[in-house]
C-alpha cells in the first residue's frame, strides 16, 4: 500500500462529505469541490475521518490510490480554511487594478494592458503599501485552480534575471545574472 494511501484522513467539524459512487462532493463554509475518481475505488468513514480504498495492487490503481487520497485531503482543507496566494509587481510603471468582481488590468511594460478574467471561485485583492512592491492576493477553495491562475498571472511577465523586474510569487528567491563587466578588457 502506499504510505499516503494508509493515512487516514481527518475532517474537520462543519465539513459535509457526499459519496455516491464515483463522484465525492466535500461542502464546508468556504465553498463545495467534487471529485470523480476511477471505477473501483471507495471512501469509507469512519468517525470523523476519510479512508480511501483501492480496487487491486494493480500499478495503475497504487499510483492513483496516494493521488486521491492527497486531493481528497487538499479539498478538505480548502473548504474549511481555504488557500491564499500572493504575488507581487516589481517594476517602475507597471501596476494592477482591479475591475468589477473578476476582471483584473495588468500594466506590465507592453504596448497595451493585459486583462485577465478571474474563473468563478477566485477572489482577488490587490494591496498597495507605501514602500512595498504591489501585491496581488488571491484567495480560493481550490488548490488546482488558484496555482493555475497565480501560474498564469506570473507568465505575464516572468522575473527578469538581470534586474529583477517583473510578476513573481511573494517569497519568491531570484538569483540575479551578472550584467557586462565594462572596461575589464581594456589596455
């Protein structure tokens, strides 16, 4: 068995589980996530907690049985505390705003401002603090989706690696390159 497929999984007070083969929905105060798993696999509880069990020692059914078992636990989680992700904005002119509930504006140093319209679960919050790069913080249920927009949002304008300018994720290390050496060659 695998050793995260063993663990059991704990839910939490308030948190609603429905199991009708194959689709699971988890409900709680900060939403509702589903999940369909493959043919075979079944959820017991057992008070208070989740066990995933899988069909056979098929390969196939090993990897999935750890897989399932991490996303049933990440949808727990976010239903009952939810997910956080910031990013911020370096560089001179560029900025963000916020338009409408879904709607964010990107000023990144192109011709034209990009627009990105936020999928239905995502909120988003843009700070702005004297002395501090911009922040962008998104908020969400889903882990999934709120690594694929922060992922998206960052691809706008990636780091650049000589000056730094650019969308990155908040802690996020640049090492930065090195620019030309003048006048070393010189005589």
């Amino acid at each position: 068995m695998s050793r995260i497929g063993k663990l059991p999984i704990a839910v939490p007070a308030g948190i609603k589980i429905e199991w009708q083969t194959p689709l699971l929905k988890v409900k709680g105060p900060k939403g509702e996530l589903s999940l369909t798993l493959h043919e075979g696999f079944d959820i017991r509880q057992e008070s208070g907690r989740l066990v995933v069990m899988r069909p056979s020692d098929e390969k196939t059914d090993k990897a999935l049985h750890g897989t399932y078992c991490m996303l049933i636990h990440n949808m727990v989680e976010g239903v009952s505390k939810g997910y956080v992700r910031e990013l911020e904005i370096v560089g001179v002119g560029y900025k963000a705003e916020k338009k409408g509930e879904n709607v964010l504006v990107f000023t990144l140093g192109y011709s034209h401002d990009v627009v990105v319209i936020l999928p239905p679960g995502i909120k988003a919050d843009i700070i702005q603090e004297r002395g501090q790069p911009l922040r962008i913080r998104l908020e969400s249920s889903d882990k999934q989706l709120i690594g694929q927009v922060a992922a998206i949002i960052r691809g706008l304008r990636p780091p650049d690696p000589y000056k730094g300018k650019g969308v990155r994720y908040a802690g996020e290390v640049l090492r930065l390159r090195q620019g030309k050496a003048k006048g070393k060659g010189k005589k």
